[in-house]
C-alpha cells in the first residue's frame, strides 16, 4: 500500500521544529546534562533564542499548510482518530505560537534586551511586572504540558508504527 507523504520541505519544517522543541522543553526544565555544559544564562539566552526561531518557522509551516495541505490519512483510519489528529496538530501549532508570545512578554518585563542570536535586536512589548508575572506563570505551565504532549504525539506515532502497523509514521520521511 503506498501511502500519500508530506512533501519534503513540510517534513522537514516538522523535523526541525520538532527537534528545536525538544531542546527547548530540555533548555526549560534546566536539564541537568546541559548544567554540566552551558552556564543558567547561557541556556536562558539559548532557550530565547530557540523559542524565537519555533515561532518564525511554525508561522513559515502555516503559510506553507495554506498551499499544501497534509496528505489525507489512510481510509482504514477510524473517525475518532481522524479527529483525535486534527485537534492535535491544531493544539501544537497553538502552543507552538502562544508558547513564544508568553516567552516574549515575560522577557519583556525581565531586565535583560531581547535579541536574536545576539543579531537582531527585539523591541520590548510594554509590560507591567504582573503582566509579566503571569506570562511567565502561563509560560512555565504551557511549556510542561507541551512536554506531555510531545510524549503523547511521540508515543501515537510508534504504535502507529509497531503495533497498528499502518506505516503511517512513513507519510513524514523527508527522503
């Protein structure tokens, strides 16, 4: 059975986006293998930067998703799962968007410029220090749950793979 794919530069996006988050989530959890390696304000700046980046390319996945739409799922997927998908991908790309708007209005109330890379400077938004407070409340809780929706994805997506057998973990091969 040949299934329908992602054209390469969308798995690509979802590759790169997925790994960036990831980093990110590790970056905000402060993991301790990356204490070992990068000071607390280096993976702070890092995890700004990253968060930055997740934001620009999930904008750049969803101008590219107006065009070129998933290819469908295969015909033997019942209808709850059909839905189950679609919420999900529309939740990521909600926590993919808020996630980086939280970040940046906490960083806005912080003392520290925002910038890009160190590149490009990022104007702050005007944020009063409750404002700021709550973002960051919102940030932290939002990043944690986007933690366990990764797992869950990641874990949907193998027993797609090993259990139902229904190859629909190879629509996203880039190659």
């Amino acid at each position: 059975m040949d299934l329908p794919i992602y054209d390469r530069f969308a798995a690509g996006l979802h590759s790169l986006t997925a790994a960036l988050v990831i980093v990110l989530i590790l970056l905000g959890l402060g993991a301790e293998p990356l204490r070992d390696r990068i000071d607390e304000f280096a993976m702070l700046m890092l995890h700004k930067w990253l968060g930055m980046t997740v934001f620009v390319l999930t904008l750049a996945r969803l101008a590219w998703r107006i065009g070129h739409p998933p290819p469908p799922l295969p015909d033997t997927t019942p209808a709850w799962q059909r839905s189950a998908a679609h919420l999900v991908h529309w939740v990521f790309y909600a926590f993919l968007l808020g996630l980086p708007v939280l970040g940046y209005l906490l960083s806005s109330g912080g003392p520290y410029p925002l910038n890009w890379f160190g590149l490009i400077d990022v104007p702050k938004a005007p944020v009063t220090k409750s404002l700021a407070d709550a973002a960051h409340r919102a940030h932290v809780v939002g990043g944690i749950t986007m933690a366990v929706l990764v797992l869950v994805h990641v874990c949907a997506a193998l027993w797609h793979q090993f259990v139902q057998r229904d190859r629909l973990l190879a629509r996203m091969r880039i190659g």
